[in-house]
C-alpha cells in the first residue's frame, strides 16, 4: 500500500489491486494519487503509463509523472523525459511553476546522479530555476543515497547564506519553501540511518546548518524537522545542533519534538 495526496490535498492510500487496475487505463486518465503511487512502488512496469502521463491536462499530474519516473530511476525513461522537455519553449522559465525546469533537473538527477546534481547546482549555467528544483527533486520518492545527503547539506548551507546571487533574488515563500523541502528529505534520509556521515567536515556542516535554521526567523515547521531528526544524529552532534532551543527556549510543537528526541538522545547515551 502506498500513501499519497490527491487532487484536494487529502491523504489517502492506493494499494496494489487499485495499481493493477490503473495500469490497464491511459496515462493521461490518471488520478494523481496514482501517478504518485506507480513512482513510490518504484516497478517499471509502470513506466509505459508514466509516460503518457507526461501530456496530462493538468499540470501538477505532469509534474508528479516527472517525479514518479524519477523515483523509478530507470533509463528507459529518459528518452521520453528528453523528448517532453524539448517539446516546452525557454518562455516556460518564466511561468509560475516551470514545467521545463522540473524536467531539466530530474534529467541531470537521472543522468548522472547526485554529483552531477550537485555540480549543476553550484558550478553550471543553468537556469536558477532548474537549480531550485535540483532540491524539489527530493519531494519524490526516489531512492537516497549518501552522496544525495552531502548534495543537500551543501546546497542548504549555501541556501541559508545567500551565497549565490540567484538565491538573493528569491521571493521569501520560495526561499523557505525550498529550505523546508530540503530538511524533510534529510529527515526522510535520517529514518532511513543516512546520516551515518562519512566525514566529520559533514556533521559540522548539519550542525551549523541546523542551529542556524533554529536561530533565524522561519516558517516553525522548518525548526520543528530540525528537532525531529537530530534523535539520529551521534549526541554529542545532536545536543550541539539543539543548543538555541534548549533550556525552555522552545515552544509549541518544537518542543514537543525536542522533548521525545531529548529522551531518545538520552537512551543512546545510557546504552553506549
């Protein structure tokens, strides 16, 4: 069973039958809570499907088809990926939600992986756009892996300092959309034990990173994720990161999580 959004925000669950039933229908009849569910079951056998869903009516469909055949991660579909991204003028950068931008950037994921990604990101000329959704890639169920987690920790320090001219010139809505997507796929890396850094040079990055998100003025959900996925983290890392809303400086549902993750930060260190 498979858990996803539909067309009025709703969460609901799709099974395999109803999967078996949808893939005898045309991509373009698709409901989004399927094409959401063919991409989280990761099976090509949807990809033929997933394809056709490309040329959706709807937007939003199109763009989770994009995604599903991001999480299937299979080269077959690059082709139709290419064909659909060349089929949309450059004018489409400048609509709302580019649909060019998202294709170009599950392309380089697809391609050439979370490096490459990565190298799009800081040293290409690539529209900032595309390099915005290099990051909205992550809200897809796409398989992580470590290099991914060192790519978003990188690209959220240079996020929260501003360090590149494009990212100045986001409107705020964007700028925190893009950070708490950011930090809900390190939260979905964390359950899934990949932030096991390699390197010592990337918790110090998550913890500058994590205290500067606890610090700065942000949409609360952000501070929560933050608090939520330092029970991962070694303590010592952990209680570092936390250190700005410690000692009752955390209110509301941040320190509802900080508290369960204080008494499993605290079980850890009992067992050590």
């Amino acid at each position: 069973m498979y858990q996803a959004y539909n067309e009025n925000n709703v969460r609901v669950v799709i099974t395999d039958e109803q999967l078996s039933k949808a893939f005898r229908q045309h991509g373009k009849d698709l409901s989004i809570e399927t094409v959401i569910a063919m991409g989280a079951s990761r099976n090509k056998i949807f990809i033929p499907r997933l394809n056709e869903a490309l040329y959706h009516q709807t937007l939003r469909v199109r763009i989770e088809a994009i995604h599903s055949l991001l999480s299937i991660h299979d080269i077959q579909s690059l082709s139709s990926l290419q064909e659909k991204e060349k089929s949309i003028s450059e004018e489409d950068f400048n609509a709302p939600i580019s649909e060019k931008a998202v294709l170009q950037s599950a392309i380089i994921r697809l391609v050439n992986g979370p490096k490459g990604a990565e190298e799009a990101f800081f040293e290409s000329d690539y529209h900032p756009r595309v390099k915005l959704n290099l990051l909205y890639n992550y809200s897809s169920n796409m398989i992580l892996l470590s290099e991914d987690v060192e790519f978003i920790i990188n690209a959220l320090g240079s996020f929260l300092f501003k360090d590149r001219e494009w990212i100045q010139k986001l409107k705020r809505d964007d700028y925190e959309d893009v950070i708490i997507c950011a930090l809900e796929a390190l939260w979905n890396a964390s359950e899934k034990r990949l932030l096991t850094l390699s390197s010592i040079k990337y918790y110090q990055k998550l913890i500058a990173i994590g205290k500067q998100i606890l610090n700065i003025k942000i949409d609360s959900y952000a501070k929560e994720i933050v608090a939520i996925f330092a029970k991962y983290l070694p303590p010592k890392y952990a209680y570092e990161m936390l250190e700005p809303i410690m000692n009752g400086k955390a209110k509301g549902d941040i320190a509802k999580e900080l508290t369960h993750t204080l008494s499993i930060l605290h079980q850890k260190e009992k067992e050590a």
